[in-house]
C-alpha cells in the first residue's frame, strides 16, 4: 500500500490532468448537440464491432454442433436420393416405394480415431449397436468414395478396418467396361493414396484415367467411387492383369462418414453360406 501511495504521488499530475480531461470530455459531450451525436455514433460502432467479432467467435465454437448437424442431414439425403433413383429392371421404371424396394440407408458418423501410419489401419467412429449399427456393414466417405468396413462394434463406438488395411478386399469394377477386379492396398509402400486393382483378366484394355468403382457384389452398392488407374497392365504370373490406381479419398482429412445399411446383407448371407452336411 505503502509503495501505491508513493507512486501516485509521484505522478500526481498526470492522474490529475487525466481526471480533468475525463471531466472535460463530459462536459463537452453533454452540452453540444454535435459533439453529443459524434461521440453516440462512435460508440454504436464500436459496440456493434464488438458484438459482431463475439458472434463469429461463438459460431466458431459452434462448428462442432454444426458439422454433426450437416452430416445427419447429408445422410437423410442421400438416403432420399438413393430411393429416388433405384431402378427396378424388370419395369424399366423408377422405383420411389421407400419402405419396400430400398436396399440401401445410411447413417452419418464422425470419426473419434483414425490411423493411416500403421500396416493394418483402423478408425473409430460414434456410432454403435443403439445406432443399428452392425459388424460388416460398408463404410464410405462423404464424397461417396470407399473407406471400409465395420469390424467390431460396442453399443456407442464402433471400430472401422480401414481399406489401408492388408486384410482388406473390395470387389471393383472398371466403370468403362464392367471388367472386374479386387481392389487391395499396401503393395505400394504404404502409400495412403494409392492402391491396387488385382485378378483382371488379361484380355481387359485398361488406360491410364479409368475410373474405378464398386462392383455391388458385397456389402458396397454397385458404383461407389474408389479412384482412377495412374499405372496400368502389371504383368503377374497368372492369366490375371493388375494395375495402380489413385485414390479418390484422402484418409488423413477424414472427419465424417456414412455407414451404409443394406438391409438384404443377412438375407445373402444365410443364403449363401454353404449347408452342413449332416
């Protein structure tokens, strides 16, 4: 206290002419009309400055809620889209009966963990068992491009096997012909961007620029983007061609995705699972 005494004392003057200042902008402000609109129009424009820079921040804050909000109503869109344009082949006409011909729902998720570093890569999503959520079911990304499969499940959290991933095996399509192919990853270094389309028969014509996409033989509905051949005609030792491709996803930006549920997968698999003989 005693130090606070001397160092106002010390500068008596400036805190004086400072407090008159203050008495003299008041009363300058409060008895002319110019000065008194001036000083109001100023001060309105730096509160609302102020207001508008803690808004963006608070909406800042909010992205998170948002984001969530967005890709719930993604999902319930592409759901929509997915009905509209189903197409039944013996008509030849448009199906829109959403509760009886919809093979295909998806359910919007966003990523907790994710791993593109490792031989075997796995993610964790929010989503479990309350969800609907079951092991095998197909997972893409939000720009439709493929991104794995349900592997284990809890009743809040689900695990992905990422397609970076040596245990993971996709059957794919060269959307130009229809020729088919398996799609793998981790023969190229562990390159995140890139993987391989095997088992193509070697009488197919593949061109650099080709797009590759789901076949619709598994879990994955047919034409679901994977990535365009950057390398192509790899001899192996088989009656077989392969070729390398770049991925349409980039694993490492991955925030949200779509778990797809096909309501049909229990019904193909109990059928084709092969009977026991007793």
């Amino acid at each position: 206290m005693r130090n606070l005494w001397i160092f106002i004392s010390r500068y008596n003057a400036f805190f004086l002419f400072f407090i008159f200042f203050l008495i003299g902008v008041y009363l300058t402000v409060k008895n002319n009309a110019y000065q008194r609109s001036a000083t109001l129009n100023s001060t309105n424009e730096v509160v609302g400055t102020a207001y508008e820079r803690l808004n963006v921040f608070k909406r800042y804050l909010n992205l998170g809620v948002v984001n969530d909000s967005l890709a719930s109503e993604n999902a319930k869109l592409k759901t929509k889209l997915l009905a509209l344009t189903t197409v039944d082949s013996t008509k030849e006409v448009q199906v829109i009966d959403t509760v009886t011909n919809q093979q295909y729902t998806y359910l919007a998720a966003k990523v907790v963990k994710n791993s593109i570093t490792l031989r075997n890569n796995v993610m964790t999503i929010n989503k479990g068992t309350l969800d609907g959520i079951e092991t095998g079911m197909a997972v893409i990304s939000p720009q439709r491009g493929v991104v794995g499969f349900i592997r284990d499940v809890s009743a809040h959290l689900a695990t992905i096997q990422s397609l970076l991933h040596k245990d993971t095996k996709i059957s794919v399509v060269i959307k130009k012909d229809n020729a088919l192919g398996s799609l793998v990853w981790g023969d190229n270094n562990f390159d995140i961007r890139k993987a391989f389309i095997k088992e193509v028969p070697n009488h197919i014509k593949m061109n650099v620029g080709d797009t590759v996409v789901t076949s619709g033989f598994g879990q994955f509905p047919e034409g679901i983007l994977v990535g365009k051949l950057s390398k192509t005609n790899i001899a192996t030792n088989d009656n077989f061609l392969s070729a390398e491709l770049n991925l349409f996803n980039d694993f490492s930006t991955l925030q949200y995705v779509y778990v797809i549920k096909n309501k049909l997968a229990k019904e193909q698999q109990l059928l084709e699972t092969p009977v026991k003989a007793k």
